[in-house]
C-alpha cells in the first residue's frame, strides 16, 4: 500500500482544486499521478464508475502510457479501480453493502490490535499521533477534505503499527480509505472539518489510561459513528483482550 508515503502530497491547485498537469521533470511521476488521480476518486471528482483510458491519462499528464499503467496498478492496489486488460480501467462503485463489511474488519482490526499496541506504547508514538491530529486541524482549517483524510489516516495506521503486525497493516490501510472515501460520498454537505480531527483526542486521552478496555471503547464508538449505518452495523464496544 502507498498510503505511508502521503506526506509529499498531491500536487493541486492550492492543495484544493484538481490536478491538471505534472511537472517535466519528476523522478516519483507515476506516484504523483496515482496520488492526484486517488485525491479525485475519493472526493468524488471522478465519480463511482467513471472510465479511465490510459491514452487520456497520459495526454493529460504529458507522460507516457507505461508511466500511467503504473500508477493504475497502485489504485488497483487500493481497489479504488478495476482494470480490464486491453479495455479500459473503471472507477469503482462505492455501495453500502462493500462500505459495511469493511467497516466491520477495520472494527475487528482495530479493537483487536489494541492489546498489543498498549503492550508496546511508549510516548514517542502519542506524540506522533498528537501531530497527526494537528495536521488534521490544519487541513480543517484549510478547507482541504482530502488532505484532512489522508492524515486521519495516517494516524490509524500509527497507532495499529505498534502492534506490529505488518501482514494486516495493508488491510486496514485498504479499509480505512474505502470507509473515508464512503463516508465523504454519501454524508451531507458542509460537514464539521474540525469536528472530524478533534474527535481523536479522545483516542489519545483513552491511550492515557493505560487501560486496554478504555482504548478499545474509545476505538469502537469513533469507528462505528464514522458513516450513519444506523445502531445495528456495530452492536457497541466489544473488549477483546485475549493475549495473543
């Protein structure tokens, strides 16, 4: 998963608009296009089911085909698209039942790591979280939905690291982007920016406690309010804190 290289960014207009044109010159292009191009899947601005051709991709970034291909390997990756050899490439659909069920593994994921994270916590990670949710209120501030994801991301990938797990930490990063890119999809307009980074403090404070029955409730309820499934889609905090 690419989603540990976020800090470089899009390049974009401001760091809002959409991506037009690269640079000549780039030694990481095609990370740079799969970044500009998975900014615009997961605002929307290319929508579930839109068609990506290669051709057009290329012209539009003044790179070569091989160079794209690349960078649609990446999304394909994420499964944020669908490749159909020698047709073209898809958007793909961002429906409830796919949202659910992912929703659900992170939730497991997530609540389950807990037990080794708080084993191995030690200061220097609640620091770096502490930045990450000030990255997330800059992004707030700024306006800038994607960028405020990419680093609430970033924090759920920090904190489950510490348990170190590597072989699951590709899939909680595949979840977490699908559960954002729903929820920025299918919620109202206007959302509370700020109110979306603040709501991790409660994580930290829960990491405060020392206490692996805390931080997991903490998780849950942050996890299950992400998107509105309604009270049956996680039924509560579940402590799990069987030694592995």
């Amino acid at each position: 998963m690419a989603i540990e290289s976020f800090q470089s960014g899009p390049l974009s207009d401001g760091g809002r608009g959409t991506v037009h044109r690269l640079p000549r010159r780039t030694d990481r292009r095609s990370h740079t296009i799969f970044m500009a191009l998975q900014r615009e899947i997961v605002l929307g601005i290319l929508a579930p089911k839109s068609v990506l051709l290669e051709l057009e991709l290329a012209d539009r970034f003044e790179c070569s085909q091989s160079t794209v291909r690349e960078a649609l390997l990446q999304l394909q990756e994420e499964g944020l698209v669908n490749r159909m050899p020698h047709r073209a490439t898809l958007v793909v659909d961002c429906l409830g039942a796919d949202a659910r069920e992912l929703l659900r593994i992170r939730h497991d994921i997530e609540c389950r790591g807990v037990v080794r994270v708080m084993e191995r916590l030690d200061s220097r990670v609640r620091d770096v979280l502490l930045q990450d949710i000030e990255a997330m209120r800059t992004a707030a501030v700024e306006g800038d939905e994607y960028l405020l994801s990419v680093h609430d991301r970033q924090f759920h990938l920090h904190l489950f690291g510490v348990a170190d797990l590597p072989s699951v930490q590709p899939i909680l990063g595949r979840c977490l982007i699908h559960n954002h890119r729903y929820k920025i999809l299918n919620s109202r307009p206007n959302r509370e920016l700020m109110e979306t980074a603040e709501r991790h403090f409660t994580i930290t404070a829960a990491l405060d406690t020392g206490s692996v029955e805390q931080v997991q409730a903490a998780l849950s309820h942050h996890i299950s309010t992400i998107v509105d499934f309604g009270p049956s889609i996680i039924n509560g905090p579940q402590p799990m804190t069987e030694r592995p």
